[in-house]
C-alpha cells in the first residue's frame, strides 16, 4: 500500500483515530510517520543495546536538550502531557507540532478572541450574560425568555424598548 500522506512511498505505519465517535484510519511511511508524530516505539532498542544490557554493560546515554529556562526535557512533557514553560514551545517546536496537529487537527489557534468568555451580571434581572452582549442583543434574549414564559406583558413592554432601540442606531 502506498502511503496516503506523500503518495510515494510504501506504508508501513497503520493509524487509527477516533474523534467525535468517528473512525479514520490511515496508511503512512516511516518519514512521514515520523513527521507527523508517530515514532516508532522501538527505537533505540537495537541489537547492540539488548546486547549490551544482558552482559552488564551500561547503555549508551544519549545528550537530552532542556529548556533552558524551565529544564523540562521534551521526554518529560510527553510523559507529563504538560509543558513546562512558555519557552519550551519555542525550544521543542520541531517536536511539538506534529503532536498539537494531530491532537487538535491544526497547528494555528481557533479559539475564541481573549475575553470573549467572560461574563458580568445585568442589573435588571441579575442574570450573567457575555461581556460583549450589547443592551439590544440583552433585550432580544429577555424577549425570547418572555415569549418561552408566556409573559405576554413583559414581552411586549421588551418589543417595544427593542423598537426604541432600533430607531436610535
């Protein structure tokens, strides 16, 4: 089978993922294996290093980077699943993207603008809604929760201040 990432090679890696319940599975090569995160769980594990271990002798030690700022390895963050610091994106970049694209599907943040979560309590009905719900937006809501109510009053005194409120925009 040819691997479905670069259409050149022979696959030897099988993914499987399931996100939201669904099943994708997909066929890859050792080097795009590797580029996108899925080492091989073996490595460093040759001949040699068996060798060595069953007659005694010490395995080689291999030169592990560190954050200079926090010291996490980039071993410690995956076995953690935490990062050490802010810097530690900039020093295991390499290392990390593969792994945040095949978590989170992209590399690029999607989420909501900074503060577009919070929240602040209304006066009237001291209700929390969005910090950036406008004093229209706030009196369609009320209206559609008067209109659920049956509060046929309230909701049409709230029809009446969204009009007051069309006309002076």
């Amino acid at each position: 089978m040819v691997c479905q990432a670069c259409g050149k090679n022979t696959a030897t890696t099988h993914v499987k993922t399931t996100v939201n319940g669904k099943l994708t599975e997909y066929y890859l090569c050792d080097g795009c294996a590797a580029q996108q995160g899925y080492g091989n769980i073996f490595d460093g594990w040759g001949l040699g290093s068996l060798m060595s271990g069953l007659m005694g002798a010490a395995p080689a030690q291999r030169a592990v980077r560190r954050c200079p700022t926090c010291g996490a390895s980039f071993d410690e963050i995956t076995s953690s699943g935490k990062i050490g610091c802010a810097n530690c994106y900039r020093v295991f970049r390499s290392q990390l993207l593969p792994v945040i694209q095949r978590v989170h599907g992209t590399v690029r943040h999607k989420g909501k603008a900074p503060g577009g979560s919070a929240l602040r309590v209304v006066d009237a009905p001291k209700q929390m809604v969005a910090v950036e719900t406008t004093r229209l937006e706030e009196k369609r809501r009320l209206l559609q929760k008067a209109i659920e109510a049956q509060d046929f009053e309230r909701a049409a005194v709230l029809r009446d201040e969204i009009r007051e409120l069309e006309k002076g925009q």
